[in-house]
C-alpha cells in the first residue's frame, strides 16, 4: 500500500496551497469555491480511518487467536500512537507558545495541549496560525474512542456500527449547524465521523476479502457518483453564496466518496502511468514527511508574514519559500527527531512472540 503515501503528499500540499493564497488574489476566488484544504483534510481523514481501523483488525484477530486480553491490543495500540504523535507536537506547540508564535497561543495553550483545539475554534472562531491544530484534535479523538468499538463490537456486527457512525456525522453537522448558526460545527469530532468512517468501512472490507484483490469500490459506482454530484452541489452553493450550513453539512460526504475511491483503488495499487506517479520517490517521501509538514506549516508561514516577505516577493515568491522552508524543516524533523523516537515502536509490536516462537526462530535460523 505504498501509494497511500503518495496520497498523503497530494492531501498536505492541498493544504498548503489552500493556506498560502492571498485573499486579494483572483485565485483565491477559485480556491474558495473549490475548497482544496478541507479536500486534502478529509482525505488524510480516510487515509486515517482506513489505516488505523485495519491496524485494530489486524490486532484483533491476533488477540483472539492467541487468547489475548483486548487491554494487550489497546497498550499497544495507545504507546505506538503516543511515540509517533505526540513529541514532535509537543515539541512545535511547546516553542511556539515560547516565542509567542503566534501571541494567542501562549493564552490558549491548555486548550492545544490537551487536543480541544477544535472545540476551541468552534466557540471562538478561526485564529490564523493556530487553524491547522483543529485536524490533529480530531485525530486524536478519534483515536480516543475508535479502538474500544473495533476491539469490542464482534465482527458480525461491525460493519452495521460503523455504517451507522457514517450515517451520524451528515446528520449531526445539519441539525447542529442550524441550531447554532456556526458553520464551524464540521470541525467537532462527530462531524468527521462520515471521512473517518469511509476508510473504516473499506478497512474491514479488505480484511475481509483477504488475499483477494478485487477492485470493485466497496460503495460502488453509485457511491462514486453521489460523491460528485454532492461536491458540484456544494460547489454551486459557494458560488451563489447560498446555504453555508447545508454546503458544509454536505461537503464532507461528497469528499469522503470520492476520497475513499482514490485511497481503495491506491491501497490495491492503481496502475499505468498514473500508478507509476504515485510511487515516485520524491513524492513517497513527502508523504513520509507529511505530518511534520503540516504540524510546522502555518508556525512558518505566520513567521515569514510577520518578517514582511510577501510585500517584498510577491505573494507567489513569498508563498514558494514558505513552502520549501517548512518542507525543509519537516524533513530535518523527520530524520533527527521523529524517526529515531518511531523506531522505539518496535519494543510494542502488535503481534507479541510466544516464547516457543522464539525458539523455533531461533532453531530455524541456526539450523
């Protein structure tokens, strides 16, 4: 499934380009109807789903098979999480609540430390450089709470729940929406259960096929279909400035079809020249690097918009140098900090080595 990572590449330079375009700019126009942030963000919301749900199945099935208590898989499950997620995070919210970077921040520090970013942002409004941080809550939340549900729920009916957690997030984004009049309500964790659960749903999907790789789109062409003609909807919605709420209520559905198109088709490996696109190095690597470039992201770009750049390049200059700046960094995080502390996830495997298993490798490797 290594193209799944060019997908990551893909979903954080939509961020990117989404978060470094001038309003004053006739391509802001299109970019406000098109909306490729919130794109890239519900992709890299399936690709999560898809991952972490197939990851949980996978732990499952050990844990039953060897008679393990599900509290081993969740241990596990929670350290590794913690070993990729949290220090890099840690570290980048830590010095720009130093450096006051931006100011607000430093006030509002508890509310990203304890990953309520997007709880705050949905009472206060959207804040500039903190923006990005409501993403990595969600995920966070998520994975607070899904791996009880896969663990626990028997497989008989897990596909029922997770349909039904899909079902909520329209519905919950809708009702809240109007009532409250905030727009902002797509950024609560049960408005991103529909992104999150499309990659789930395909997840168990796979497993469940095993080693048959089949390229029928778990929801098929209709499926494909209604993904697009939600988008054109939301699309025309923007465009007359009509219907805020109900374009957000919807908007995720529509991402979540077509992105869980992509990433099943990508996880059984697309081919021919679009398939060998998706495996360029450059591209992989990027993905690789992705969570780092988006956590560093608008830190860089607040930086370089408070040191003036952008009225002595140009907007297009000022928002290249942004970008290579934080991908720069992103990398020379990767390497020096975030790996060396990934590798430490080898010491919680989720398949745990019985003793007889590790003789009889041993006794294999000797022989």
């Amino acid at each position: 499934m290594v193209q799944l990572d060019a997908l990551r590449a893909f979903a954080v330079l939509a961020v990117l380009v989404a978060h470094f375009i001038p309003r004053d700019s006739k391509l802001f126009l299109l970019v406000q109807l098109v909306d490729p942030g919130g794109l890239g963000v519900r992709l890299f919301f399936v690709i999560s789903g898809f991952l972490i749900t197939g990851i949980l199945l996978r732990s499952k099935d050990h844990c039953e098979k060897n008679r393990l208590g599900v509290l081993y898989a969740l241990r596990q499950f929670y350290v590794r999480r913690v070993l990729r997620i949290w220090p890099v995070f840690y570290l980048v919210i830590g010095l720009a609540t130093l450096f006051s970077v931006p100011p607000l921040l430093r006030q509002t520090f508890l509310w990203h430390a304890t990953y309520l970013t997007n709880f705050y942002l949905f009472f206060t409004g959207w804040h500039g450089a903190i923006n990005h941080l409501w993403t990595l809550a969600v995920e966070e939340q998520f994975y607070l709470a899904w791996p009880w549900i896969i663990l626990l729920v028997s497989r008989r009916r897990l596909a029922v729940t997770i349909l039904i957690a899909i079902a909520i997030a329209p519905i919950f984004r809708l009702l809240c929406g109007l009532h409250t009049g905030n727009y902002r309500t797509s950024i609560l964790p049960f408005s991103c259960l529909d992104t999150l659960g499309v990659g789930a749903f395909l997840a168990l999907r796979k497993d469940e096929m095993g080693d048959d790789q089949s390229r029928k789109y778990p929801f098929g062409k209709g499926g494909l279909l209604l993904g697009f003609g939600v988008m054109a909807v939301f699309v025309l919605l923007s465009a007359l400035n009509y219907g805020r709420t109900i374009g957000y209520a919807i908007f995720d559905v529509g991402a979540a079809l077509i992105g869980g198109w992509i990433v099943w088709n990508a996880s059984t490996g697309i081919r021919g020249l679009i398939g060998r696109l998706l495996e360029i190095k450059p591209l992989l690597y990027l993905g690789t690097i992705s969570y780092g470039t988006y956590l560093y992201s608008d830190f860089i770009g607040y930086l370089m918009h408070m040191a003036g750049t952008y009225k002595i390049l140009g907007w297009l200059l000022d928002s290249s140098l942004i970008y290579v700046l934080t991908i720069s960094v992103a990398a020379l995080s990767w390497h020096f900090f975030e790996s060396p502390i990934n590798r430490l996830k080898r010491l919680f495997p989720y398949r745990k080595i019985s003793l007889d298993s590790r003789v009889e490798a041993h006794v294999s490797a000797t022989a």
